[in-house]
C-alpha cells in the first residue's frame, strides 16, 4: 500500500488516515460534489407485484436556485416484529439501455475489439469472454417498480430472506452516454452550462451521490434497521457503490460486484481494462484530475484500489467475481481484497480467511472482508445477492 504505513497503524491512527485516503480519492479520482445542496423525499405510490408491496419515492435535489429529482423504489417483506436489513442498489440495467456499440464505424469497433484483445492479455480468455457477450440472454433492464425477479435485483428472494430492497436508475443521476449526462441530472444541477474544476465529480460520483440521498430517506422508514442500510452495485454502479459507501459511514456494508478497474481490482498487475482504457473510453466517471493518470504506469500513481477497499474499515465490505469475467479481472479484485484485509487485521478485524485464489462457486463470509467467486462472465445473479445476505447477517450476529 502506498499511504498506509501497516506497520504503524493503531486504532487510534486509522481515524485520520482513513480520512486523508477519502479526500485523495475524491480529489484525485471520482471528485467531490460542492458543498450548499438541500434535499428532500416524498412517498407518491404504493407499489404492489403478485402479493409483494412497496413505495415508490422521489428525492429533489436543491442547489442555488436550481433543482432536479430522481424516483427510487423501496419494496419491504410481510410486517415483522422488528426493523430489517435494507440494501440500495444503483442499476444501471434502466428501461431504456443503449448499445454503445450500434452505429459505431466497423473500422473503429474492429480497432476497440483489438484493444481489447490486448488489454486481456490471453486469447483463449478472450474468446470465452467475446462468447460470453454474444451468448442469448434476457433483455438487460430493470423496472423498479415492478420487476421483482430479476437475478441481479431479486426481490422476491430478498423479501423471502427477511430484507428490504430499495432501487435507483443511475442514468437518472448522470446518462452515461456521450455528453448526455451534461445535460441531464446532477451535472446540470451543479455547473449549468459551464465546466467543472479539476476535481469535480464524474458520473460515479453522482451515482453514489443519489444512493446517499436514498439512505436520507430510509432513515425516516420505521421498519427499516438504520443500523443495516448497505449499498450494492454491479460493474460500473459496482465501482459507484463502493466509493458511496467509503464516503458514507452510515452505511453498514457494501456488496461491490464485478466492479474491475477503479473498482475493487488492483490497478497493478492488473488485466483487461487498465486506467489508461478507462481514461480513455470513460472520461466522464471520473474528475478531470484523474485522466492525467491515464499517461503513466500505474507503478506510479500515488494510490491503487486496495487503500478504496480498506478505506471501509472497521466497517464489512464484500466483494464478489465471475471466474470468466476477464475485462474485470477477478484475480486483481481478489488480490486488492487480500491486500486490504492487512488493514483490517491491524484494526483487530479479520480479513479475508481465503488466502489462495479460489475455484468458482466459493464464498468466503465470515471476516470482515468477505469474497465470493462465482463461475460465470460479467453479471450480477441471484448467487451473488444470497452470498451477500449470509455475509450481512454473519456480521450483524457479531454485533
């Protein structure tokens, strides 16, 4: 680790030196919304699916005179005698899902296709993983307010399990599409029509951003637990919650899926998508700070991706993989887990108990850093959501 002295760290330390790792990571990487915004919640409708209920919401954001809102659905299990667990997930499976690929130049998609190929380092990987994106499948989209069964927000199986299920659209937040998101939610809100600093926040940012303002608004819900309020998202909105909840210490824990490069993955060592291709593809994720890092070797960035995940200490975090999601890379997001759990060891906390990469169908739950490797290419199930559940309420029992 870079900023973390292991050898010296205490308890009594930690405090500060989380805290310096925040403002790094926000000044350098995903940037940090200006101070001077209210917010506000209002319940509009009941929602009801084959015998499930739930609320849908609407947040507004305020901010010199302009205001923009978002919807989030809260869907809850049968009454019971005491508060439960609630997890927020940012999806970025909206109604409406663009394929960024359609219309591009075949020129210009065969030269993204060979990048790709290079960054995976290995052919075999990567023709499993180009079968893996062309292999049928359901239409990739998620209506809060009705869907209750999909595999990467699975309602029902959550509702059955004894949690809430609380849901935002990211694209509500910040389009993540061309210059879109410029235009539309949070940006706007904050900049107008002009340019924001050099570590103004990006799109993942404003998608964590929204999970906070969802928070707000579940500490309110008397049968909700304030104390078990996590955050959970997949690849990008993976990358999204785990930042969200660094920054947020009222959330209890994380589920960070598949979330790769500046992500949960280690930027060092690391395959498939690199800061450089992110810096070059994805600009608008993060502050204009960030893409200078875009130049160099990652051996010399001043941070990597294990001080993010150990930033969440003394608080659980859990991370899950799919064996063949090599753009990802599940090795370097196992490897950043181990690495962080040095911190929590220090702390008195337990990492990680799997010390050797695992074979797929593997869960490791009960440190506080916990992981899971599912066999499987870059998605979201319902394995990953019941791995989670056993983590969350392993920690809660500690307490």
């Amino acid at each position: 680790m870079k900023n973390i002295d292991i050898a010296r760290l205490t308890p009594e330390t930690w405090p500060a030196r989380r805290e310096a790792l925040v403002k790094l990571f926000g000044q350098e990487e995903y940037g940090v919304v200006p101070a001077g915004w209210t917010s506000s919640f209002v319940w509009e409708k009941e929602l009801e699916k084959d015998g499930l209920h739930g609320r849908l919401g609407c947040v507004t954001v305020e901010y010199k005179g302009r205001s923009m809102s978002f919807p989030f659905a809260l869907w809850l299990p049968e009454k019971t005698s005491e508060p439960v667990p609630c997890a927020i997930q940012i999806s970025c499976h909206d109604p409406v899902v663009h394929d960024q690929m359609k219309g591009i130049d075949p020129a210009m998609r065969e030269k993204f296709m060979g990048m790709m190929k290079e960054l995976i380092g290995n052919e075999d990987h990567f023709n499993v993983m180009i079968d893996d994106m062309m292999a049928p499948k359901e239409p990739n989209t998620l209506d809060i307010t009705c869907d209750v069964e999909k595999g990467y927000w699975p309602v029902r199986q959550l509702l059955a399990d004894g949690y809430a299920a609380a849901a935002i659209y990211a694209s509500s937040l910040a389009p993540d599409e061309g210059d879109s998101w410029k235009q539309e939610g949070l940006y706007p809100l904050f900049y107008g029509a002009g340019e924001r600093p050099a570590d103004g926040f990006g799109c993942l940012t404003a998608w964590g951003f929204g999970a906070q303002r969802v928070l707000d608004a579940l500490l309110t819900c008397p049968e909700i637990d304030p104390s078990r309020i996590s955050v959970a998202g997949h690849s990008r909105a993976g990358k999204a919650a785990l930042w969200a909840a660094v920054q947020d210490q009222r959330f209890e824990t994380v589920l960070v899926n598949n979330s790769g490069c500046c992500g949960a993955a280690l930027n060092e060592g690391k395959l498939g998508e690199r800061v450089s291709s992110m810096c070059q593809m994805m600009p608008r994720w993060f502050c204009p700070n960030f893409l200078s890092y875009g130049q160099m070797p990652v051996e010399q960035m001043p941070f990597d991706q294990d001080e993010l995940l150990a930033a969440m200490a003394p608080r659980p975090v859990f991370v899950t993989s799919g064996s063949r999601d090599y753009w990802s890379d599940p090795e370097a997001e196992f490897r950043s887990v181990c690495s962080a759990g040095r911190v929590y060891a220090a702390l008195g906390k337990t990492p990680c108990t799997q010390t050797e990469y695992p074979a797929p169908q593997t869960a490791c739950c009960t440190g506080d850093v916990g992981y899971a490797l599912r066999e499987g290419p870059h998605d979201m199930t319902a394995w990953d959501w019941k791995q989670f559940c056993g983590f969350e309420a392993a920690q809660a029992a500690k307490n």
